[in-house]
C-alpha cells in the first residue's frame, strides 16, 4: 500500500516500505523520536580519498546550483545546458560527450477551470503560481505554466466527484458507496500512488477529467493553520504551490511512450495510441484553488469521515464529501502541443583499467521550471562538483581500475526518457560490463540522508558514511541512522534507476530530505528555487558538499577496490526477510500456495553467497589476480540471473522479480512481485507459475555465484 502517515508514525513504518522522490514532501520523519544522538567514530581516509574530500567546495556547488536553477529546462529544450554540463566535465579530465535521442513530448498551450455552482455564480480560480519580489526566478518572463506532462488535450463540463488519493481502492470504495463516477469529473489529492496511476484509474472509470490538487495534510505541523508564516516569509508552503509532473502510467512502462523496448531514433517505428498515455485531460492546482472546489461538495454524497479510507480526510477546513452535488459543475480545458523532439544526455567517461567492469553515476537536468534546485539541480551541481574531484585526482596520475560513466540525462521528469533510451541502446554493453549503478537526483532538499538500493550494496554505502562530517559534529553515518533507524529502501521507480535495477545492474539511489522541523520542500514547483534553497532548504550548501563527498568516495571505493566491495550474503538475507513478508498474504489465501520452491532457493543462494564471500576473502588474502577477476564477474553477473525476459504479467518492461514498482502505486516497491500482485487479483495459478518462475530465477544468480 501508499498512503499518507503522521511524521509520529513514520519511522515506524519505514522498515515496510520507503518513498521515493515524487513524495518526497510524505517523508517528513521525526529525527527526535529516538532520543539518541550516537557519535560513532569518523573513520580515516587514505590519501586519495582525502584529495577527493578537499577538493570539494560549499562555495563551487552554490555556483553550479545557480547556473541551473536560472534558466528553463524542461525536456528537449536545454540543449545549451547539456553542453555547459559536458563542458564543465571535460575542463575536469572526462572525456565528454553529447548523446541525442528523438522523442515524443507535449508542452501546455493553455488550460482554464471554473466552477458552475447550481445557484448559476461562477469560481474562477487563477492557476498559477504566485510571483514572489524576493525570488526572482518565480518572475522570470520564460516562467513556465502549471501542467501535467503527456496529458490528453480536451476540454470537458460535468459535475464532480473527490476521489481521495485516486488509488483503486479508492475508487472500488466510491462504487461501494454508490458514488456515481461515468461521465464525472474525479479531484484527486496528490499523495500515495503516481499522479498518472490516479488519471488511469478515472479513466477505466468512465470518468472524463482529473484535477489533482496539494493539501496540507502532507506537510505535518510545518503550516499556516499551526502559526507559520509561508515561503517566503517563513517556513510553510505557499498557498499558491503547485506540483506539475508526468502523467505517464509509469507501472506500465518508463521512456518514450512511443518506442517501448528500443530506442527511440529520429527514423524509429512509433507505436500509435500508446497504452501508457491517458485520454482524458488533467491538471494540478494548488490548495487555495482546491479549497472552494471541495467545499461545493460539503454535504452531497458521502462524508470523508465515513468513507473510512485511510488518507482520505485531508488538514483543509472542508468535508472532504464524495460528492456530487447536483447541478454543481466544473468546466475543464486543457490544450498541449504534442510534438517529437530531440532530448540530450551529457555523458562523461573515464576509462579503467579493467575494461569489462564499469560504474555508472547518473542524475537527470530536465526540470519542469525555471529553478529546480532540489529536483534535480542539487544532484547535477553534485556531480559537477565530483568531476572536479575526480578531475584532481586523475591531474595526479590516478586511474581507476573500473570504467567511470557519469551521465546527465535529459527527460527524466516526462517518464524516465534520457535514461531509457540510453539503456535500451547500450545494454548488449552494459549487460556485459556494468557492474552498479549511482542515481544522484534530489541531492538535497532537507538535512536528513536517506539511501534505496539494491542489498549487495547496503554495506558499502553504510560504511561510507563513516567517513563524511555531516552536521553537530557527528558524522553521516550517525545522522542517518537516527532519520532511518538504519532501514535501506527497497528501489521501486520513479527515477532513473529503474532501467538499470530491470536490467538486472544493482543500484542505489541517495538523497537528503527534510525532517519533522524543517521548512516545506515544494515539490515540482516554482518555489522549488536557488532563494529556497539558500534560504531555507541548505542554507550555505553544506549539505550539497557533504553529499558529494558521500557520492565521490562511493564512487572511489567502489572503482578503486581490488575486489568489488559488494555483501552478497545481505542479499540472501533480504530475500529471506521479503519471503516472509509475502508469507502473510500467502497464508490469507484459499488455497494456500506452495512455496516451497521459492524458500529453498533462497537458501541454496544463502549457501551460495557464502562460498563466494569466502572466495573473495581467499582472492584478497593472496592477491591472486585471476582469483580476483573470477570473483570480480561474479559479482558483476549474479543480479542479472534475477531478470526474467518475459517480465511482469501485462508490463513486460519490469523484468526484475525480486522487487518492482507495485502495479497500482507507481513508485513504491513491491516484493516478489509476480507472486505478490497475483495473490492481491486472487489468481492463484498465475501466483504459482511465478513462484516457480522466481525461484529459477534465484537458482539462476546462485549458478552465477557458485564456487
């Protein structure tokens, strides 16, 4: 499930599943719940790690950060910055380049809402953000308008119906209700699923438009209501914000809508009518509009404090009621300009020693306004700033012994698209010689870090942190342990990891978000701007510096080791907390499924992963460099055995069964997927066949492993 929680409740639940960055504004954990402030000793770096930690500068990624958080960058228009980019890289000793690919894109023409209350007056709410003289930016003359990405152009008139959070069990709720949803128009709360899963389930609906508004129930105590004052006079949202993004069906499939599977070239054959693009118009508002909206609906239909959906009942002073109410109606128009165009990936490389083994550190530039400082650009002022390092470092002689790929993508924000298409092209490479994959995207929009990844890498990422100084003097390792209570995140999607992770490349994906106290990170919006950042979200850039130091001795350790630093037995041991996970679903099932096969497969790779661990115990121990590249390619290897060619039933693109995006959420991840979403639809065949299918797939990876 995806749903929203009290900050109280947050670390509580965070061991059973994780955010990712589009709700990112949910994940407001309260850092002094557990009353400890742990000092774990900083550890040492070697002189090359030092180099890399010195060489990077508060003040130079302040520099970065305003160069791209002041100008527009939405998708297939940026190319000057992914030349400024790959510019930036090559004065730093990285071969850099361009990559192009040919795309299909929308962008707003013009869009008008109104309400038609039964009485004959009329709301017009003003759909755009409010222009602040104390940012700049949000004032630019190339501002760009409030819009979903890859809505359906159309302009509809109907009464409405609140939706909650737009999730199917929503909507089954509303027809248990007796709610009439055909032919009506759906206002959705932002929060739980992807925002296009919320216009796909209004669509199978039957209902013909969707408005997705911000309520203050996401933002805890940090609001108007509770005394704050509001971005930019304090630290409260802005009642105007505005969340755009993607209304792409993501679960279905990421990238280029029309060229699923392949990469999309100017003369690529395109798919028509895609399945993962919606028909119906939609558009985000802010709370201030959605207010008037809701109230027409207090007292027709069903109260929100009886809909008992969790979620469903908002901090905004309405009913939140079903609706609808009779002869109260909105007028929806949304027009786009549907077009294919060129999108541009920055790609630097330094070439290892060892050919066939590579790390590729990614983050997306693309943003949907002028600023975006926390998403992405705190990430892309990150990795100038690693170049630089690593720049130092080669300026001194030094090579790695693996391949180093850093990539700009271009896209990200529409559906994954830069990093897609570049997979889909290079992965006859990349299934040969990648090894892991970095994703850098919000860098920094809060003090507190948080990492998802793959298990093999939970170790080396954890006992990186020991080496960087974060804040109060205690190191990051610390910091995070308190936000995280030591959970790693499971990867489900929603950034540009995911082409990789269903590649079968292990990935992580690192980020720092606020905490209980801190001010409103506001998501995808113009507020999202260098005045927030410098002002309220990173206030001197400390937390950028401490990030990329993090991301550069990640990348050090993890192309400079002898033997790649994975922890395969972590991975057994995850698989084993998953299957007993999924063993509480299997055991509310009738019949009950068998899963054997899939509990002693995971206990034969257990075995597996063990003698291997030992082997490399044995390589390190002799420094037998043939020993060394035989455990080498198994750790290169083994994730891929975990791929199944056919994918996940209806979303061939998902491949990996040991987690995935869940089929209704969109970003949060679900465990076994194939068993695990068969079991929920109540096919217990198409659960068994999975079982079997993912138990192969983990003997498999054990096969890879195998001394």
């Amino acid at each position: 499930m995806w749903f929203h929680i009290s900050r109280a409740q947050a670390l509580i639940i965070f061991s059973l599943f994780t955010w990712t960055k589009a709700c990112m504004h949910e994940r407001r954990m309260h850092s002094s719940l557990t009353g400890k402030r742990d000092t774990t000793p900083l550890q040492p770096l070697n002189p090359e790690e030092t180099i890399l930690v010195d060489s990077i500068s508060n003040t130079s990624i302040s520099e970065w950060s305003y160069y791209y958080t002041h100008g527009a960058h939405l998708a297939g228009k940026n190319q000057s910055m992914a030349e400024w980019t790959a510019e930036r890289w090559g004065e730093n000793g990285w071969n850099s380049s361009i990559v192009s690919y040919y795309v299909y894109l929308n962008y707003p023409v013009n869009k008008s809402l109104s309400l038609t209350y039964s009485n004959g007056s009329v709301y017009r709410p003003l759909l755009e953000e409010a222009v602040l003289s104390q940012d700049e930016t949000t004032g630019y003359p190339d501002a760009i308008p409030t819009f979903h990405g890859y809505s359906a152009s159309g302009s509809v008139d109907a009464e409405f119906v609140y939706v909650g959070r737009g999730q199917q069990v929503d909507f089954d709720r509303l027809v248990q209700l007796g709610v009439p949803l055909e032919g009506k128009i759906a206002i959705a709360q932002y929060g739980g699923p992807f925002r296009g899963l919320k216009v796909k389930n209004a669509q199978e609906k039957g209902m013909i438009g969707v408005i997705i508004f911000t309520d203050t129930a996401e933002d805890g105590d940090i609001t108007e209501a509770n005394g704050y004052a509001a971005y930019p006079d304090g630290p409260a949202r802005n009642p105007s914000s505005v969340q755009r993004g993607s209304v792409e069906f993501l679960s279905t499939y990421p990238g280029d809508p029309t060229t699923p599977g392949y990469p999309s070239k100017e003369d690529s054959p395109r798919v028509e009518n895609p399945e993962v693009l919606p028909h119906i118009p939609s558009i985000p508002i802010s709370y201030a509009n959605a207010i008037p909206i809701l109230a027409a609906l207090d007292g027709y239909g069903t109260a929100g404090n009886e809909v008992n959906r969790t979620g469903w009942v908002g901090k905004l002073n309405v009913s939140y009621s079903t609706g609808p109410a009779p002869g109260t109606t909105i007028n929806l128009s949304n027009f786009m300009e549907d077009t294919y165009a060129p999108i541009w990936d920055a790609i630097g490389v330094i070439n290892g020693t060892v050919g066939d083994e590579t790390i590729v550190i990614g983050n997306h530039r693309d943003a949907w306004i002028v600023g975006g400082a926390a998403d992405p650009n705190s990430g892309s002022a990150i990795l100038v700033e690693l170049s630089k390092a690593f720049g130092k470092l080669l300026s001194q002689g030094w090579k790695p012994k693996r391949n180093i790929i850093l990539a700009s993508w271009d896209g990200e924000e529409y559906g994954l698209l830069g990093s897609t298409e570049w997979v889909e092209e290079y992965i006859p490479w990349l299934t040969d010689t990648a090894v892991s994959y970095i994703n850098v995207d919000v860098g920094t929009s809060g003090p507190w870090p948080y990492i998802e990844a793959t298990p093999e890498l939970h170790s080396i990422a954890t006992d990186i942190m020991k080496k960087v100084l974060w804040k109060d003097a205690r190191n990051m390792y610390d910091v995070w342990l308190e936000y995280t209570q030591g959970s790693i995140g499971v990867l489900g999607s929603g950034s540009d990891y995911t082409s990789f992770v269903h590649r079968g490349i292990g990935s992580i994906d690192i980020s720092s978000g606020p905490g209980a106290t801190d001010p409103i990170y506001h998501y995808h919006s113009n507020f999202d701007s260098y005045h927030w950042m410098s002002t309220f979200g990173d206030p001197g850039f400390n937390i950028h510096k401490f990030t990329a130091q993090y991301v550069s001795l990640l990348v050090y350790n993890l192309t400079s080791q002898d033997a790649i630093p994975f922890d395969l037995p972590n991975y057994g041991i995850q698989m084993e907390s998953y299957y007993n996970d999924l063993l509480s679903l299997v055991n509310s099932t009738t019949p009950i499924l068998d899963t054997s096969a899939l509990q002693n497969a995971i206990q034969d790779f257990k075995t597996a992963a063990a003698e291997v661990e030992a082997q490399k115990e044995q390589a390190i121990s002799t420094n037998d460099p043939e020993l060394l590249t035989l455990v080498n390619h198994k750790f290169r290897d083994f994730q891929r055995g975990f791929v199944s060619q056919g994918g996940l039933p209806n979303r061939e693109f998902y491949r990996h069964l040991i987690f995935a995006p869940g089929l209704d959420t969109g970003y949060a991840p679900t465990t076994f997927p194939g068993i695990t979403e068969a079991l929920i639809a109540g096919n217990i065949s198409l659960a068994d066949e999975f079982v079997q299918k993912t138990a192969k797939a983990i003997l498999v990876a054990r096969d890879t492993i195998k001394t």
